[in-house]
C-alpha cells in the first residue's frame, strides 16, 4: 500500500469526500476530519442548491469508510507482526505423560499434533515428549526437563540456516536433520555453563538443575 487513497475527491461546494476505490490505501483521519468541518468553499457560499447542503448519509457513508479503512490496515499490521514472531517451527509427535509448552503469558499442555514455535519453552513433569522440526531435526526431551528453542530457520535456498537451543535442566536427545548436514556449526546447545556445536548425528545432554 501506498500513502493515500487513489481516487479521492474533494467537492469545494460541499462537506463530502467520497472514495472512488474504496480502501485502496491508507489515509490520513486530520485531513479527513478537516475535509468535513471545513465547510462549503467560499465561492460557493450562498448557493440554494443542493450541492452545497451536506447530506448526513454522506457523511454516515465516509465515517464508514474511514473506521473500515483504520480497522483492516490495524487488523493487516498485527498479523504481520504476530506472523514475524509465532513461526511454527515443528510438531509435537509423542506425549508420554505430562509436557506443557511456555507461550508469553500462557502455559498450554502439548499434545500430539501440537505446533511447537520459535522462542516457546517446553517443560516436561513425570514423563516425556518426542518432536520433529521442519528440517527434519528430531528432538526427544525427558522428565522434569526445560528447553527453549530460541532460534530456528531453514531456507537453504538462500543459505540462510541456524537452530539455537537453550537447555535449562533435564535430559535431551537431538537427533540431526537438514540444518546440521548442510551447517553444522549453525546448530548450537546452550547449557548454563557452556554452548557446545552440534556435529554429529545423535547429541545426547544432561543438565542438572531445580
């Protein structure tokens, strides 16, 4: 979209602005606002016609395009940023016990089928959960662990390549996919004592803690 709306027309002897493509561009609400507390335009003061009494559906009709216009470009912002940040990275493909995947706020319990994305923490109690990851990554975390998956994308097509985990306690096993055939410096394990480069095909780790 570009700044303003294509086709918009200001009649100087009336309070009207009317959209010939209706939403085709953002706009401004002062300009809008003035457009109709302006008022007829000087020369046409005095004119008995009507042409230059204001329609209160014509107004009504371009409020309606404006909060339309206001609501669908928020509604297309949010999307593109909520889309930059909830990048689905893998599913969920055994649930042995109890897992629960750390969104924000929300604390939701995994079950199979369940999409798994970047930056989300996974925490396991009394039991296990198995993943596989877009590039074919596969991931097994068992109980009382915590992992959060920090960074992931795959687009080999443009050399563009990284898997950052950060395993906080528990026990994990990565088993390697696309990523780590292709780069394999770009896949990490952050533990809270050291990173460790993953080139191998099996990684099994343990980290103690609460």
């Amino acid at each position: 979209m570009t700044p303003g709306i294509h086709g918009m027309t200001h009649v100087p002897d009336c309070r009207r602005v009317c959209f010939k493509t209706p939403l085709s561009g953002l706009f401004s609400m002062r300009t809008f606002l003035r457009a109709i507390k302006k008022g007829p335009h000087p020369e046409g003061r005095g004119r008995a016609s009507a042409r230059t009494r204001v329609s209160k559906d014509a107004q009504r009709s371009c409020s309606m395009h404006l909060l339309a216009a206001l609501f669908f470009g928020g509604m297309l912002s949010l999307a593109a940023g909520q889309g930059a940040f909830a990048q689905e990275v893998a599913l969920v493909k055994v649930v042995d016990g109890t897992a629960f995947a750390l969104r924000g706020n929300d604390r939701s319990e995994l079950d199979v089928g369940a999409p798994i994305f970047v930056q989300d923490v996974v925490e396991t109690e009394a039991g296990s959960v198995g993943l596989t990851f877009k590039d074919g990554s596969r991931i097994s975390i068992g109980p009382y662990s915590r992992v959060k998956f920090t960074e992931f994308e795959f687009m080999p097509t443009e050399d563009r390549m990284s898997f950052l985990i950060d395993f906080f306690r528990g026990t994990m096993l990565y088993v390697s996919g696309v990523i780590a055939k292709l780069s394999p410096d770009s896949v990490q394990v952050r533990t809270p004592v050291a990173t460790v480069a993953v080139r191998g095909t099996r990684f099994l780790a343990e980290v103690e803690g609460e």
